[in-house]
C-alpha cells in the first residue's frame, strides 16, 4: 500500500478525504468531460461528481464513487465548489498520464471547507508533490430536469457500434439527427453536410444493441458542436445508453471501467437545436 493511503489522525480536520492508489482512476474520467476550463465538484458520501457546462446547451457530468477510493470520506452532507479543472488535471497527470507496466501514482485528495484550497499530494515510486488548486464559488448549475418518467425511447448498444457509426458521420453537418421508432428503421442516425445526406441505421436485433424501448417513433437534431465533446467519454467506454425525453432532450450515458475493473459513469445532456424547432413551428 502507497503511503498516502495510509490514514493519519492529522487529517481530522478536513471536511473531505479521498485516498486512492492509482491517480488515472479519477484522471481518465475527468479528461472525458474535460471541453471547458471550470468544472462544479459536488462531493457527498456516494462519492465524486464533476459537472462541466456548455451554453447552457449541453451539461457533462462525470460520476466517481466512493467504492473507487481506497479511503473516502466527507464529513457534510454536500461538498460543492468550482474549480480550474485544466489545472486539476495537469495536477493529476503530473508523474505522467501514461500507464507504466508495475508502476502507478497514489493520489491523497483533501480539502478543508469553504474558501480553502482543494490540496492534491501525489506519490510514485517514493517521490512527492504536492499542489494546491484555488476553489472559486460555485455557479448554480444547469438542472435538465431529465426524469426517467419523461423518458420516450432507450438504447443501450457497445460502444464500438457507435464508435464507428460516429467516425462515419459527416462532421460538415451542423447538425446530428437521432431518429428512434418502433418500427423500422428502428434507430437511424443522419447528418447532411455538403456530399448531401448520410445515415447509420441500427436493427433492434443487432449483436451491437443490449436492449431497445422505443415507445413513439421521434426525430430529434442537435447541434454537432455540442456533442463531439461526448466522442472522448465514447472512446472509454465499452456500453453507452442513448435516451430521449418527451421535450426531445437527449442523455448519453457512457459506461466506462477503470484499471481496476471498476465502473464508473460519465453522463451527456443536450438540449434539442432550437432552430430546427423554429423552422418546423
């Protein structure tokens, strides 16, 4: 066991505690969500949330539980502050963000209440450093409302599909249009860019699709810019789950296992394209 996750009865005073033995457990999740510079950190005893926002058009949140930390704890109900998740990250990643056979960084997370820094102390192979990261106060946070009740239509298919299906888009398309049906062609993805229109069609009983709900056949179109940050977390993960509400927004559920084989979620709101809405009303 590293040193840093060792617990020491000097460390009472902080209001979080988090200990793990590989640092690329949280830092590989965050890089998934990682298109802005400030980032939300929520913190409960369920564990870790980071919340980056876009335009107030599409949200990615990055889940890591307690269960991944080798020590975790939070003494308030809820932790909240913003923070310069580009500095976070070179914090994190600065031993290295690549994974070397036999060798890997503990990370010790701490902070100690409001207005206080969130102080990171990262050792390998007998060397440390530590850094402290100034917290900022945080912004209210977009809510989505997206309810499971709300939900009209559900995939959840490997990733490699989408993976491929993504890499085949036209990105001189503005904009992504996601058809789900219960009928054929079941789940269609189309974008029309200047060789004209494509589509990606997806059987419900493909090898590639784990489960298909689709209640009422929808067409919704979101903006391409807003969602090829999501290809990072797609490129993690092994399932995705794709679903669209009855107001047309869209939530793309990535699920992503670690080093050590443990699950972690990285989640993608994005609200429909407005102006799409305005041509057809």
């Amino acid at each position: 066991m590293a040193l840093l996750t060792q617990h020491d009865d000097s460390e009472n005073h902080y209001v979080m505690l988090a200990k793990l033995d590989n640092v690329r457990n949280v830092s590989n999740i965050l890089k998934a969500i990682h298109f802005k510079e400030t980032a939300t950190l929520f913190a409960s005893s369920l564990g870790i949330k980071v919340t980056v926002e876009d335009s107030k058009c599409v949200q990615a949140n990055a889940f890591i539980q307690e269960g991944v930390f080798h020590y975790f704890n939070v003494k308030d109900e809820q932790i909240t502050f913003k923070i310069n998740l580009t500095v976070f990250l070179e914090c994190l990643t600065i031993f290295g963000s690549t994974s070397m056979p036999g060798i890997s960084t503990s990370l010790k997370m701490c902070y100690a209440g409001y207005g206080c820094p969130l102080v990171l102390v990262l050792e390998e192979e007998g060397v440390l450093t530590d850094c402290t990261i100034k917290t900022l106060e945080p912004d209210e946070v977009l809510d989505f409302n997206f309810c499971s009740s709300n939900v009209i239509n559900k995939v959840i298919m490997k990733s490699e599909c989408l993976k491929e299906a993504f890499s085949e888009l036209d990105m001189t398309s503005d904009v992504l249009q996601i058809l789900m049906s219960p009928d054929p062609p079941y789940f269609r993805l189309s974008t029309f860019g200047n060789a004209g229109s494509t589509h990606s069609d997806f059987p419900k009983d493909s090898d590639m699709i784990e489960s298909f709900t689709c209640t009422q056949t929808k067409t919704n179109r979101y903006k391409i810019s807003l969602l090829k940050p999501s290809v990072k977390a797609l490129g993690l993960s092994t399932r995705v789950s794709i679903r669209t509400d009855n107001r047309g927004f869209l939530s793309l559920q990535y699920m992503i296992k670690n080093e050590d084989g443990q699950v972690c979620f990285v989640e993608y709101y994005c609200a429909p394209d407005e102006d799409e809405d305005d041509e057809e009303s």
